[in-house]
C-alpha cells in the first residue's frame, strides 16, 4: 500500500538521493526541476562535442552510492548499519583498481583514480596525495624532515576525529539542543572546535604542508581559516576510501540515479519552477505542508515536501513568512553564505607531448591565508588566485572529440554579496586564468590550442540554481553554522516540510548530501511510519548490525 505522495524540489544529488528513498518507503515520488536536465549543481553541459561536468567531480565513499542503488520497494535502506565492517579498514580496491558494488553497477561505472590530488605550490613543485603512508611520509620528508613526527601526530588526531566525527556521529541529525550538548565534550577533548588551519598548524612547521593539509574544505564551501577541525576527518575519509570517478563523467551518475528512481515507479518532471509550498494549518495548530504551487499556476498536492532548493531560497521565496517562525528573512539572511565560484569550461587539442599533469589538481597561489581572508570576508578579487583544475579526458577519452581533451578549471572567488559586476569582469579574469595556464607550463600552448572555452560565475549560481547571493555550497560551514546551528532536515516551522543536500545537516559535498538524504529519510520515516517501524528505524542509526526489514505501519 502507498504510504502517499512525495514532492521533492530539485534533483541534485541529495535531491535525487532523498527521492529514491522515499521511493523506497512507499511514496509515490515526483521529482520537479526546474531546468531542462538534472543534476542541479552537478549537472551536464555538451557543447562542440565536449561533456563537461559543472559541479561536483570529487566521489568519495563508493558505498554510499552502492547503499543508494540497492534500495528495493520496501527497503529503502534505513535499517542497515551506515558503516558495516566490511567497508572499513584499508580498501585494497582502490589499489586494485575496483569501486562500486553489484548494484552501482547496474546504473554507472566508478573507478578510483590515482594519485587523489596534485597539489602544486607557487613555485613549481608539488605533493601527490594518493593516501599512501611510506609515499606520504616520503614526500612530507623531502619537504620539511622535521614535520615528519608532525605528520604521525596529526594523522593520530585526525583518525580519532574520523572514528568520532563521521563513522559514529556523520548520520546524527542534531534536531534539539540536548543533541548538541552531548556531544560538546568530546568534540573539546579531540581539539575539533579549533578552526582548522591553526589545527594543522599545530602540528606542520612548513607553510606548504599547512596548505596540503586544510585545502580540502574549500571543496565543500568551507574557509579553512574557520571551518571546525573536525573537517580534519576528511583527510581520512579520502585515505580509507580513496577518490573516485564516474565514468561519463558525475552526470553518468545523476542519470543512473534518475534511472534508478525510474525504476522504483518514481518520476521527474522537467521544466517545473515552484513558485511556492503550499501550507495550511494542522489539527495541532501547526502549520503543515500539503503541496506546491509552480509558476504556471499548476497544484500539486502532497503528504510531503522535501526542498533541495538553496536553505535561503527556500525559506524567504517558498515559505509564505507568516509559517515562518524560526527561520524569519532577517535570520535566513543573517547566516553566512559560502563563496562562489568563477569555473571555466574548455577543449583543446593534444600534442605529442603527454599533459604533465593528474586527473585531480590543485594550483596553490602565493598567497593562501591573505586570498582566504580577501574571497570569505572582504569579499575583493584578489591579485592572485587559486585553482582546482579536473582533466577527466586522462581517465576517460570519451568526454571529447578524438584528439582533444576536456578539463575544467574552478576558482573560489566571493559571493554576490562583493558587489562585483561579473558581467563587466568575468572575459577578462577568465582570459588571465587560461593566460596563466599557458604560461606558467601547466598546459603549454593552451591559447594556441584552444577549441572551446565557456564559463559560469557567480550569476550563474544566484539566478539559474537560485542560491542566496550566488553562493555555491549553501550556508557556510563554519562552527556556528554547523551540527544544530545549521538548518535542520526537518522543518522547525512546518510540519511535513523537509530539507536535504547541502544547505541542510550535515553540509556540503558529494558524500554529505547522500548521507543527508537518509537522514531525512529517517525523518521521515518517525513521522510517517507506525511507532514498531520507527523503533526499528531509530534503532538502526546506532546499531552495528542489521535489523528486520522496515515495513509500512498503513
């Protein structure tokens, strides 16, 4: 029997994610998105025979996408243990060469790629990260030998945070204070409230590996500068899982995801922009949502609504303010957005001469704390910049023309909130960012080779995926921005309204926004399921081994 129907706004990954859950559950779930393809931040731009993925491209924890894609009608999941043995530990597949289970298998292909990042410094060197301890160690040791004895204590302290941080509390959904509370001593006692680059400093003498160390955050749309040193756990989700890729690129994998929803009975409607949540109020005098409105004036209804949609977004324009009790606009808008970015598509021909370069790079400016300090706070274009520069076609050809090679390079630059006129500036800085390509010897004789250069800013963020200020990660995830201080899955001021992806808990990234789904999932199941089927659902988050199937209490 069906349990009703679902709603959920945007198909990004936790969109997609939360979707196929609720599927799972016994909802009859529609997916709306606005644009013409899904995928959200992480979707697809062809053009000139080139695929280039927008967002996202880092996968980590491959078996969050092989839970995400063995959900069956009936089990959607929610009883099974978050980190079964079987997946801790080294993982000698990604040595081997192996990633996805049977059932990812079935949508999309994912293979680990090696070394995770290049991580090359101003003056021409660089560090290979690829998670091995003797490479590491050797590397670290040709850098500043005295940091060696650093490196084991950090790595210590990063693993204690991981064993705490993620694998007992990442699927905690912090819904009151009292959950907060309870976890304050712990988080004190492994020194993870510090923010994390004077965490890594504790521990690094070389300003180099400070950098190697704390980058990672501004993946997710953290400052390194203020994100918790919990975000240190990230070095060892990358070390115990590896890095991966989808081959065809991330959107293969939002397409396998659409399949897969497909495939449950589940669907998705294109080119459907809501206008607004649909509320009304409820037998206990709380307001409830009961559907969406869209722009050409259609009604759907619902027993639920789950929003992807941007945190700000969906609370000042979705929500009608006289719901809006806890998140007013003067709160929506008093929380810190995360940067943005410039991202700068392009295709170039090869030559005989192989790309010195890796699948992952990082390109470290200058300057790293003061770049920080002018893209978070001052919100100026700085002098110089830094950049994450993805060449997919070195794994997979298939992404361009024969003979060409697609990449992307991303800079963090501030949010909508600097005032910048992308429209007047944008050719211009990403002609220097090509330029200095060129010319630095990342790719030699770029603009001589060049066949396709497009780019995104800012705007793109704040009017085509509607985010606050053009931010690109949602709420910036700051200390007081993060566990109960960051929005929460389920609405605090209606009911039946849920959140997911990565304005909501636990925050930003591939992984974050599929462990945000079921946790909303979760949610949804205490407050549709019978009291025995959220017993068993609650119980689970805890438990290291498996419960009895979850079955409708209707």
């Amino acid at each position: 029997m069906s349990a009703g129907n679902a709603v959920v706004i945007g198909s990004g990954i936790g969109g997609l994610s939360a979707a196929i859950r609720l599927q799972g559950l016994g909802f009859r779930t529609q997916v709306l998105e606005r644009s013409p393809v899904p995928g959200g931040r992480a979707m697809v731009r062809k053009v000139d025979g080139f695929t280039f993925d927008m967002g996202p491209t880092v996968l980590t924890v491959p078996h969050f996408i092989e839970e995400l894609f063995a959900v069956q009608p009936g089990d959607a999941g929610l009883d099974r243990p978050d980190f079964p043995p079987e997946v801790l530990g080294d993982d000698v597949r990604v040595r081997e060469g192996v990633s996805g289970g049977p059932a990812t298998s079935e949508y999309v292909t994912i293979r680990p790629i090696l070394p995770f990042y290049r991580i090359y410094f101003d003056d021409g060197t660089y560090f290979d990260y690829d998670g091995d301890p003797e490479h590491t160690r050797e590397q670290i040791r040709a850098i500043e030998p005295a940091d060696l004895d650093g490196y084991e204590r950090f790595h210590a302290a990063a693993k204690a945070i991981f064993e705490r941080g993620f694998l007992e509390l990442g699927y905690t959904h912090f819904g009151d204070v009292p959950s907060m509370i309870k976890v304050v001593p712990d988080l004190l006692r492994l020194d993870a409230v510090r923010n994390l680059f004077r965490f890594t400093s504790r521990y690094f003498r070389s300003d180099k590996l400070r950098q190697v160390f704390s980058f990672e955050t501004l993946l997710v749309g953290g400052n390194p500068l203020r994100v918790p040193a919990i975000y240190a756990m990230i070095h060892f989700v990358e070390k115990t899982w590896g890095i991966h890729y989808a081959m065809g690129g991330t959107g293969a994998l939002v397409d396998g995801m659409v399949r897969k929803l497909q495939d449950l009975g589940g669907s998705i409607t294109y080119g459907a922009t809501v206008q607004s949540i649909r509320c009304e109020r409820g037998p206990s005098g709380r307001p409830r949502a009961t559907g969406v409105v869209l722009e050409d004036g259609t009604t759907l209804d619902a027993d639920l609504v789950v929003s992807n949609a941007d945190y700000a977004h969906t609370h000042m324009h979705l929500v009608d303010r006289k719901w809006r009790r806890w998140n007013p606009d003067w709160r929506v808008k008093a929380m810190r957005q995360s940067m943005s970015l410039v991202v700068i598509y392009f295709g170039f021909r090869k030559t005989d001469t192989p790309l010195d370069l890796q699948h992952h790079n990082i390109i470290l400016g200058p300057r790293y704390e003061a770049l920080l300090t002018e893209i978070f706070d001052r919100k100026v274009l700085g002098k110089d910049f830094s950049q994450y520069l993805h060449i997919p076609t070195l794994t997979d050809p298939s992404l361009a023309p024969e003979g060409h090679h697609a990449a992307y390079t991303l800079v963090p630059v501030p949010h909508n909130g600097s005032g910048l006129d992308w429209s007047a500036i944008g050719d211009a800085f990403v002609d220097k960012i090509l330029h200095f390509l060129d010319e630095r010897g990342y790719i030699p004789g770029l603009m001589d080779r060049l066949v396709h250069k497009s780019f995104i800013t800012p705007d793109h963020f704040e009017q085509t995926l509607l985010s606050h200020l053009g931010n690109a990660f949602g709420p910036e995830p700051s200390l007081t921005q993060s566990a109960w201080f960051r929005p929460h899955n389920r609405s605090q001021d209606v009911d039946r309204l849920y959140l997911v992806g990565a304005g909501a808990q636990p925050g930003a990234g591939t992984p974050s926004v599929m462990m945000s789904a079921k946790m909303t999932a979760r949610l949804v199941a205490e407050d549709f399921l019978s009291s025995e089927t959220t017993s068993q659902v609650e119980t689970s988050k805890d438990s290291p081994q498996p419960h009895t199937r979850a079955t409708l209490g209707f």
